[in-house]
C-alpha cells in the first residue's frame, strides 16, 4: 500500500510526515546497525584475515629498568640499563620512543647517540621493533652531591615508551587461506552432518511434540491455563540451569535416570548419556548403532522448544471459529477424521513457518550443544567449531569464516524450504 | 451397545490407569525413599478394572457412589496386595505409603470416570472406538507431558534441599527433611555468603532491566514511525526487520569480541546493556507497531488539534493505550536478557559482575557438590517463571509475536 501513494507527488503535509518518520527512526535503525548489521559485515571481513585472539590487544613495548651499583658518596659510578621487548608474536611496532626521568645529581656519562637530554628527562628514539624484538639501552651515571640530597632511585619514575603499530584486523592483507583450512579440514563434513542431523531432528521433534501438546490443551477445562502455564517451563527457564539439571539426572554415577532406569531393570548398567558417542544394539537379528549422545541432544531440544510450537499451533487452532469443529461433530465425523480434515490443513501453514524458523534457529544454536557435551562424543556442530576455532585455538580469522559458512548455509537453506514450500 | 462389549472396554480401560498410575506413582516414590519397590501391575490392574467395571453398569452417578468407588478400590488394593501395595513393610514410611495410595486410587476414580462417561449412551461403532481410544490417549498425553515437563525442575528443587553427604548415601534419595528446618536451606545461604550470588541475582537485575528500557526508548519511536507514517523505504524496513531477526548471534560474536575488545567494553555489564537491547529491537518493533495500528488515528488527531506536539501524543495518548503491548514486549525482553548466555559468558570475567547465567556457568566449572549447583539453578529459574505465571496472559501473546528466538 506504501508504494501506491508515492507514485503521487506528495504535499507539504505528507513530507514534514516523511521528515518526522525518518527523525524517529534514526536511532533506532543506528543501534541496530551498529550492533548487528555492521558486525555481521565486519564477520566476513575477519574471515579473511589471519588474526588471533593474541592481537586484538594492542601491540605494546614492555620496559624494565635496572639501577646497578648504587651511589654511596660523592663521584661513584652506577649503570642504569633498560629492556625492551615487544612481546607480540606478529606486530610490528614502529617509530618507537622512549621517555624516562632520571633523579637530580645524576649526571649521565656518555650519552647513547640516539638520546637528547632536556632538564633531567631523557628522551631516546628507539626505530622500529620487529615481531618479538628484543633492544638495549645501558649507560653510566656519576653522582652528584646534589643526590644524596634526595636519594631517589631511578627506578621510582616509571619509563614512558610510545610506538606505532598497525592493527592486523584493520589492514588491507586479506587471504582465504581461513576457508582452505576448513574445507581441507577432515572432520568438515561430518561437522556438516551433524548439524544437519541436530537442526532437522530437534525441529521435527520439537514439532511433533507441539503438536500433541497442543490437541491436549484444545479443549476447555478447568485448570487449563495452570497446564499450559507449566508446559511453557522448558521454554522460559534458563539454558543454563536446564542443562545443568539434565546433565545431573543423566551422570552414570548418581544421575537420578540412570538410577531409576536400572532400578527397573530396564537397564543392566548405567549409561552416560551425554559422554558415549554411539552404541550397538541387536533388534529381531539386525545390528543398529545408535549415536548416543548426538540423540540425547536431539532429544532435549525438542523438550526445551515444544512449548513454543504448542503455543503457535494453539493460537492458530483458538483462531478458527468453535462452530467448525462442532458443524463436524453433527455430522459424526469421529476424532481422527476431524483431525485429518480439519485441524491438519489449519495447522499446516503455521507448522511449515516453524519449521522452518525452528531449523533455522538450531542450526544457528550455540548454548544448548556446548552446555550439555561441548561438542564432544560427535556433537560437535558448525556453530561449536566457530567457539572452537574462533576461542579454544584462538584462530579468530578462522572462527569468523566458520561463522560466515554457518550464516550462507542457513541462507540457502531458508531458499531451499521456501522454494519447495507447500502452497498455502 | 452389548454387555460383553462395555465388559470388554471398562476392563481395557481400568487395566490402564491402573498400570499407569502404578508406575508414575511408584517412579515417585522411589524418589522420595531412595529404595527400590514392588510394582504390583496386577493387582492394581484388577482393583481398576473393577472400579471401572462398576462405574459403567451402576447406573446413580452421584458425589456418594464416587465416594464409595474411591475408598472401595483403596480398600481392595490393601487387600490383593496384603497390606503392602508398594512392597514395602507397612510401618514403613507409613504415612507416604498410605497419602500415594489414596492418590492412586483418586488418579483411578478420576481417570476411568472421564474416560467412560457416556459409554451407555453411545453404539459401538468407529465413533465410539476413536472416542474411547482418544480419551485414553489424552490420559496419557498428560500424565506424559506433566511428568517430562516437571520431572526435572522436580528433582532440581529437592536435590537443592539435601546434603552432599545424604546424596553421596543414596542419590536416589530426594525426600525432604522437614525436621532439619533452616539447614535444609544451607546450599542457598552458602550461595549468597560465599559465592556472591547476591551479587550475580543484581547484575542481572541491573541488566535485565536496562535492556527493556533502552529497547524500548528506541523502539517505540521506531515502531510509531513505522505504524502512523507512510515514507520511502518502509517496506523494506518491515521486511528488513524480520529478516535481521534470523541472523546467527554465533556470526556477531567474533565481531562484537572484538571490537569490545578495543573499546574497553568488554568485561563490563554496559557491554551486555548494549547488545541484548539491540537485537531484540527488531522483534519489539514489530509487536509495537502491530499494537499501535489498531489505536484509532482520531484520537491522535483530536490531541494535536488540541496542541499537544507529536511527542505529546506519543506520550499521553499513544502509549497509556498500548500498555499491553508495552508489557507483553517488555516481559519478551526481561527474558531474553535474564536467560541470555553466550554473550554474557564471552564479555564477562570479573566475578563481580557476573549475570547469574554467567555465575552459574562458573559454579558448574568448580568441584562444586550438586545441591549448590542444583541451589543456584532454582535461584536462576525462579525470577523468570514467577514473572511469566504473574504476566502469563500478555506473554503468551508476545511469545507468538516474537519468541521464535531462542
């Protein structure tokens, strides 16, 4: 409808509208592209640098001073010496000075050539400092009657360094060798695997799952609200005490599960659930092995985020007119049928937009994985290996092309479904 | 309908709930004692049918039959069991053996009334059968759904009561000791004494409630600028809005690290109160300029004619009216940022001030015995249940709206 009017030419009246939208929206449209639009382009940008966690502080020369011989009387000779060291594995630092007041009375011997001496500071231009560059600067000192007067140490007064040294994620070095690396990766495509497995099936479970609860919750009774107040529990308690709590219940030793499932013999031994990574089981004769863990996780995603589909298909259900389902009732159409022609086409629209956001939001999942297992026992997705990468190696450049492959997937995907999409 | 066939469906039907109510009872009770039990499926499944059997050919329903159904099937599951309908010795525990019982035998009457109310009434037929067969499900359905929604926070609260060394004895056992008074709660003092969870609840506080006030200073004015003014390039912010909500948070974090990094904002709350607020922007607009397209422009008018400026009309009329909106957006937020892990965990190092997401994840990486942990789980998960079952009505509502995240 908005582009219809701007085909018209627009009156005084309408611009000063266009003027006030435009000033309201300046902050806000700021924010947000200062907090998730501009990172999410500075994302690629690091995805081809080779950076590490190390050189997000900034290069920096670090200095100590040593005062030898320290005078007793009149004319003694002491050495001051300092080091400097620049630390950084992979900065240059450039255009180094150096800054450092010496005590009164302290009259400096040979002054190094590169030093000028103004009052009693000395001041001295360093050049520049390679990547883990080591210098010296040593000279002697006389005493002065004048020192003991005071008797300061040199090394009272901390030494000023200054230098250049370029940021390494601002430079123009940019290199895909971030990419090489995950693709030569052996693990790559299982990675890929299992985050495929991870967001397809906590999606279908979680759905399934909403489904049910929510033909539970269809009908009024009493106490209808309390119950869907507690089915929302999984939802809105947080991650981290949700996973602390599974994590307890299914520890081998003294998790509660473990303990109930042996104590009805429905186990022989405890299992822990979150540290196997798979397990062979006969069925009628045939062999099935079962990834444990990778389950497990599927498992309490679809608990943790079934309220939210129960809440959507609830609310697309309480929007159609009673008279529906009673007009059917009339007719004799029993449970099922009812379900199948009624409640089925209402909900499909709403089920395909959750699923679709729920593949999505998996698939982009951090917490849950890497609170439960930290992506161990063949859990680990594209989003763990972007902690990984990024934080456990330090390899930023490399976390950051992780997170950019998560991002293009998830982009192809949302393509993929839409294209492919039931029409509504 | 034929005798044999009511025979037939109240026998199916009390064999069910007697089975079931058995087993989830006994699972708890298991809990509550830490020993093993007895199932005994058959008697209870025997009593049950008979209940159930009684309930479809006496034919005065009224408060007195119930009554006497009830304390009949209690009455016969003392007897098929010889007094001991756990397997537990009778003196034992006494007083649960006897309050799960009547439970039992209430879950019995109950179910088996709900299920075969009408069943004089009806033919046999496939109506009939799906009927019957639904209602059995739905029985199901709930006891399946209550038991896998609250079994953990269940055993979260019990084990939090106990002590290291009654849950090294037997960490089955989550019976609650009444009698040891204030020191059942000592995980939750040592909390706040020695763990500065007191800190952690307040800084999560503080940013929780920072984030839905400057979310909210910049959505509003975004929202009404979007609902009342048509302008250039407002399709594409709407559409634009939607679309940022689906961006990985995983491909912010290396970016924001960083640049926090720089800037000295990382390993400070201010950090968080930036973030958590930006990217729930988008989804606050959206909710908010939904709500205010249905207060009627007249009402806007009639203030600026009488000279109130557009601020003015913002603030007096607009938003008394959306408050709602304004709510159901502001619990939306309080629980993204409450719950909020990842970004607290990477911007947060100093104790102080930790969130209590980040505090927790702290605890759980310490040799920390369990009932701590299971202490601060609770002192995490408390604040935001009791603010959504006060709130329930609006957050529902903007948990369809927005809530997709998470």
């Amino acid at each position: 409808m908005g582009s219809k009017i701007f085909k018209k030419r627009m009156g005084p009246i309408e611009k000063q509208g266009v003027v006030q939208a435009y000033t309201m929206l300046v902050p806000t449209v700021a924010i947000v592209m200062a907090i998730v639009l501009f990172p999410l382009l500075a994302n690629f940008w690091i995805s081809f640098k080779d950076v590490t966690v190390s050189d997000l502080r900034t290069a920096e020369i670090k200095v100590s001073e040593k005062f030898q011989k320290k005078p007793k009387e009149k004319g003694d000779i002491s050495k001051i010496e300092y080091r400097f060291n620049n630390f950084s594995k992979s900065a240059n630092i450039k255009e180094v000075s150096f800054k450092d007041k010496i005590p009164i009375g302290l009259i400096i011997k040979d002054l190094p050539s590169n030093c000028n001496l103004s009052e009693n500071i000395i001041g001295c231009e360093l050049g520049n400092f390679q990547p883990k560059e080591k210098k010296k600067l040593k000279f002697e000192t006389i005493a002065e009657d004048k020192y003991f007067l005071n008797n300061e140490n040199p090394k009272d007064s901390s030494p000023i360094v200054e230098g250049k040294s370029e940021n390494r994620l601002l430079n123009l070095d940019l290199k895909i060798k971030n990419f090489e690396e995950i693709f030569s990766s052996p693990n790559f495509w299982k990675t890929i695997r299992i985050s495929f497995a991870y967001s397809l099936f906590s999606a279908i479970g979680s759905l399934t799952l909403g489904i049910l609860a929510a033909q539970l919750l269809m009908t009024t009774f009493i106490g209808r609200g309390i119950i869907r107040g507690i089915f929302l529990f999984p939802y809105i308690a947080p991650i981290i005490a949700v996973t602390i709590t599974w994590k307890i219940l299914t520890d081998p030793f003294f998790g509660t599960i473990n303990g109930i499932l042996t104590e009805l013999e429905i186990l022989n031994e405890p299992i822990s659930f979150l540290q196997v990574r798979e397990m062979t089981f006969s069925f009628v004769g045939l062999d099935f092995t079962l990834p444990v863990a990778l389950s497990f996780v599927i498992l309490f995603e679809s608990w943790r985020y079934f309220p939210l589909a129960m809440i959507f298909i609830l609310a697309r259900l309480q929007s159609v007119p009673k008279e529906l389902f009673e007009a059917a009732e009339i007719d004799g159409a029993t449970p099922f049928q009812k379900f199948r022609s009624i409640t089925w086409p209402l909900i499909l629209g709403v089920l395909f937009v959750l699923f679709l956001l729920r593949f999505i939001w998996t698939f982009n999942k951090f917490d849950d994985i890497f609170l439960l297992t930290g992506g161990a026992a063949g859990t680990k997705t594209l989003t763990v290996d972007v902690y990984e990468t990024g934080f456990n190696i330090g390899n930023l450049g490399t976390g950051a092309a992780n997170a950019v492959l998560v991002f293009l997937i998830l982009v192809f995907a949302a393509i993929f479904i839409i294209r492919f999409s039931p029409k509504e | 309908m034929s005798n044999i066939q009511k025979i037939i469906i109240s026998v199916i039907i009390g064999s069910f709930w007697g089975l079931i109510s058995n087993l989830i009872l006994g699972i708890f009770i298991i809990l509550l004692i830490g020993t093993t039990i007895q199932f005994n499926y058959l008697s209870f499944l025997i009593v049950s049918s008979i209940s159930s059997l009684i309930i479809t050919f006496y034919n005065k329903k009224n408060l007195q039959t119930n009554v006497s159904i009830f304390l009949l099937t209690f009455i016969l599951i003392l007897v098929f069991t010889g007094i001991s309908p756990y397997g537990l010795a009778i003196d034992q525990n006494s007083f649960l053996q006897i309050l799960f019982l009547l439970i039992q035998s209430f879950i019995i009457l109950i179910g088996n009334n709900i299920c075969l109310s009408g069943i004089n009434k009806m033919s046999f037929n496939r109506l009939f059968l799906e009927i019957i067969f639904i209602r059995v499900l739905k029985g199901f359905g709930f006891t399946f759904f209550l038991t896998i929604v609250l079994f953990p926070f269940y055993v979260m609260v019990l084990m939090s009561l106990k002590t290291h060394q009654l849950l090294i004895l037997n960490p089955l056992d989550l019976s609650v000791d009444i009698s040891r008074g204030v020191s059942m709660f000592r995980s939750y003092i040592e909390l706040f004494t020695d763990w500065g969870f007191g800190y952690y609840l307040l800084n999560s506080f503080i940013v929780s409630l920072s984030s839905i006030f400057i979310a909210l200073v910049f959505a509003i004015p975004g929202a009404y600028a979007v609902a009342r003014f048509n302008f250039p390039g407002k399709l594409l912010m709407i559409n634009s809005i939607l679309l940022i909500y689906l961006i990985p948070m995983i491909t912010l974090l290396i970016p924001l690290y960083s640049f926090f990094t720089f800037l000295n904002l990382r390993d400070s709350l201010f950090g968080l109160i930036i973030v958590y607020p930006a990217v729930t922007i988008p989804v606050a607009i959206y909710m908010l300029q939904g709500y205010f397209q249905t207060i009627p422009q007249e009402l806007e008018e009639a203030g600026l004619v009488d000279g109130l400026s557009r601020t003015g009309v913002i603030l007096r009329i607009t938003l008394p009216l959306s408050l709602p909106a304004l709510a159901s957006v502001s619990l939306f937020i309080f629980m993204v940022a409450w719950n909020e892990y990842l970004f607290a965990y990477m911007f947060l190092d100093t104790p102080s001030i930790f969130t209590l997401p980040r505090g927790l994840e702290q605890l759980d990486g310490t040799e920390v015995p369990r009932q701590h942990l299971m202490a601060g789980s609770v002192i995490a998960t408390v604040p935001v249940i009791v603010v959504f079952l006060w709130a329930e009505k609006y957050l529902t509502g903007g948990l369809t709206a927005g809530g997709i995240k998470g």
